[in-house]
C-alpha cells in the first residue's frame, strides 16, 4: 500500500497516453503548490486563490521552456484528495506529456502509485471506500447500465444503506449490553420483541440488497451469452451480425469454428459478452474435439444460451434429445432457443419449436432478438435506472456474512441466550458492515482495492 502518512506531493499523467489536443498532469501533497511554481514561469502561484486558472509556461533547470500550459490550482482541503493539488494542462503529444511530467518531478515531487490519488481522498475522508471502489467501475466500465450503477455507489446510495444499517444493530447492540451493565441487579431493560422487530428489519433488508448482485454482476461485468448448436447453424454469422464486424470467420465448412470466439456488443446499455463456439458434433478431429469440450464448458459458465436451429433441415431425433437435454441442463440459465435461415422457403413450418426465426444474413427478426435477449437476460431481475444494485463481490461478501450473524443473533434470542452471547454477534455484523464503507479496513483490503486503479486516478 503506497505510504501516505507525510503526504509529500505526488505527481502523474492523468489522461490517456497519446496524441490529444491536451493532456493532464496531476500534482497533490503538502507544499504542492510551491513546488510546481519552482518550475512555473507566471504568476506566483503561492499567491492565487484556490479553484483558479493561471497561463503560463514549464521551465526545465536550464532555465529553458518545455511547454505553454494553464495550471488550475486546488488549495486544502477543497481538492479530490484534500491536499493541496495542482493540475497542468498541456499539449497532449507523448513526448512533450512526459517532458513536463520529468520537469514537475526534478523539483522533488515523486511519481504516484496507482490508485495513490483515490487513496488519498479515502483516507483524507473525501471518499468511503466503497464510493473510491465506484471511481475504478466508472473507469472501467463497458456499458452505460454499468456507468449508472458506479454513478450511484459515488453518490452515496449504498454507503446510505450502510450507515443505516450499522446504526439499527448499533442500537440493538446498546440494548443488550445496557443489560449487561446491569447483570448483577437481575434486571431486564431490553424489550425482547422490540429488539426481535429490529434485527428482523435488519435481515430483511440486508436480505433485499443482496437479491440486487446477480443483476448488479450482470450490469457491472456483462452477459455472458453463449451461441450452441451443430455446425453450420449460423452462430458464427449472427454474432458478426451482432456485433456489426466480421469478428468469426464464416464458410459453408463444417467445423470451421474450432475455438471460442468472444466479442462484446451493447445493446440499449448493457454488455453482452457474445460466444461463438464450435459446433455441437462427434468427431475424430482432435483439435475440434477440444473445440467441442470448450463449448460444452463455455456452455455451464453462460448467463443466457441461445441454442440455434438451421431450419432449412428439419428436426431429427437426436437433435431433440440433444435441445431437450441442454435445457433441462441450463436450469436457472435463460435459456432461447433460434431458428435461423428464415428467409429460406421451408417444406415444413416449425414455428413452434422456437422462440423466435430469423435470418442473421437478410435481417429478418434481429431487432426483435436483441430486445429479447435484453429481456431474458434480465427476467426475473428487478431494475430501472433508478435500481441501487450491489454489484461488487466483496460488497455481497460482506453483506452476507453480516446477514448471517443477524440471523445468529435471531437464533440466540430466540433460545434465550445470555446478552454476551448476542453482543458477540450483532459486534461481529457490525464489523462486516464497516469494511464496505472503510470504517473498518486493513491494508490487505486497501493494497486489493486501489491495485486496480490506473496510474494518475
């Protein structure tokens, strides 16, 4: 974990390396600001008020201009981190980026870890933890669900939850140790079926936020969509129409997908993770043979399967055993069945076989797919943008295990345990709840969570 406790100024690039008409540099730390004015040709920076805009130019310690840039200054402890911070715009090539970065570096201001921004701010108390964790999704996000959803983890909606549910078991916690105090006397001050109703509330609700993961996984990581059927169905072909690109290649060969093929399409701001695998058949070919087993394990990791159908030849026996057993082995697993090559003039109608015909070539029905892949894939999930989701794993962890001991503590009343026992408990639930927010971490927690950041955030 990067050491903060001096709070010396740390510089880094913080916009993409590349060429862009600017790019950003991101200074923060005791005496930030008297630093980056050692090699700031302008106004005395020391001098300006906070949350101002100054043009000036870089100098080298030659004394010679590396670059023309406005720096805007932050002063403590209105800035991200709550240190003094400067942030200096200049030319977004590579090579002149990095130059300035060397220079602010020269006047003693070290390079940042990654993350180390964002660390800061948790520890100045800027940010709770788990609103730092939502600065990495917004970073990383894929899809706009996934956006809306670390949008509202910043703002506090979840450490709201939280907070609130730490101050209910704080206040069962007081009613049973109140007794406690007073052992000696015989006397009971906690309500039994008042404190009963309060952990009940508690389980409850702890119970209803985490039904929210496995969309919150959904939104945050995508669907992991799997296409499954006998080769030449057309999977290859639907996922390029998906996708809009040739992503798989397509030949009228049997077998020429040998390999899962992964590619990501968004349809109205969710991520599908498409997999194109190779198609369903016995053979003697060892490299499709591994192509097959890889589909098969693609096939129990998937989200939503879509099983397709050429329905230019019809059904024969072992293709329905072979459905019949893919959905009954798909269990919770949406599973969609597609008749594709629609447009061809068939012998026999089966319609009723599928969930939908299409043909990925001449378009027929890909609209209405894509909106009912959206659909099952999110059946049975209650969400609208306004839907607070948990969506990181350590969140549902530490939920769980909280949820858990309230339920202990249930249990314990229940059989008329001594307060001890139950203070064990409702402390040990309180404990879970604070390594969401950060009002209970270690360094192992920390070094896991800002690893993930970049360099400069």
């Amino acid at each position: 974990m990067p050491s903060t406790s001096q709070n010396n100024p740390i510089a880094a690039i913080a916009t993409p390396v590349g060429e862009g008409g600017i790019a950003v540099i991101r200074v923060s730390g005791k005496d930030a600001i008297a630093k980056v004015n050692e090699a700031f040709k302008g106004k005395d920076l020391t001098k300006q008020d906070s949350h101002t805009v100054h043009f000036g130019r870089i100098l080298d310690k030659e004394g010679q201009p590396v670059d023309e840039v406005l720096v805007t200054i932050f002063q403590a402890p209105h800035s991200y981190t709550g240190e003094e911070t400067v942030e200096i715009s200049c030319h977004g090539g590579v090579l002149v980026t990095q130059k300035v970065l060397e220079t602010v570096l020269a006047v003693g201001i070290k390079p940042a870890e990654a993350g180390e921004f964002t660390q800061r701010a948790f520890l100045n108390g800027k940010l709770d933890l788990d609103q730092a964790e939502a600065v990495a999704d917004i970073i990383h996000a894929k899809s706009l669900k996934a956006v809306d959803a670390a949008h509202q983890q910043l703002e506090g909606r979840l450490g709201e939850h939280i907070k609130r549910f730490r101050q209910q078991i704080i206040d069962a916690t007081a009613m049973v140790e109140l007794e406690l105090d007073f052992a000696e006397e015989d006397v009971e001050f906690a309500n039994k079926e008042q404190l009963q109703k309060l952990l009940e509330d508690v389980d409850e609700e702890l119970g209803n936020l985490l039904d929210t993961y496995e969309t919150g996984r959904l939104v945050k990581d995508g669907v992991k969509t799997v296409l499954i059927g006998r080769p030449n169905a057309g999977k290859s072909t639907l996922l390029n129409t998906l996708v809009g690109k040739d992503r798989a290649i397509v030949t009228d060969i049997a077998g020429t997908t040998r390999d899962t093929i992964d590619a990501d399409w968004n349809y109205d701001g969710l991520l599908f993770k498409l997999i194109d695998t190779a198609g369903l058949r016995e053979t003697d070919d060892i490299v499709e043979a591994e192509g097959v087993r890889r589909s098969q394990q693609a096939f129990e990791q998937a989200d939503l399967v879509i099983y397709l159908k050429d329905l230019s030849y019809p059904f024969s026996e072992k293709e329905r055993v072979e459905i019949a057993a893919f959905q009954k082995r798909s269990g919770e697993t949406p599973f969609i069945l597609i008749g594709t090559k629609a447009d061809i003039e068939l012998k026999e109608d089966w319609r009723t076989e599928f969930d939908m015909r299409i043909s990925a070539t001449e378009g027929v029905n890909i609209n209405e797919l894509k909106k009912l892949l959206k659909d099952r894939a999110l059946e049975n999930k209650h969400y609208d943008a306004s839907s607070l989701l948990v969506t990181s794993t350590r969140h549902r962890d530490a939920l769980q295990k909280s949820r858990k001991h309230i339920q202990e503590a249930l249990n314990g009343l229940a059989m008329s345990m001594t307060g001890d026992f139950l203070s064990i408990d409702l402390r040990a639930a309180l404990n879970e709840l604070g390594t969401i927010t950060g009002e209970i971490t270690n360094e192992h927690i920390l070094d896991s969570i800002f690893s993930r950041f970049c360099i400069g955030k």
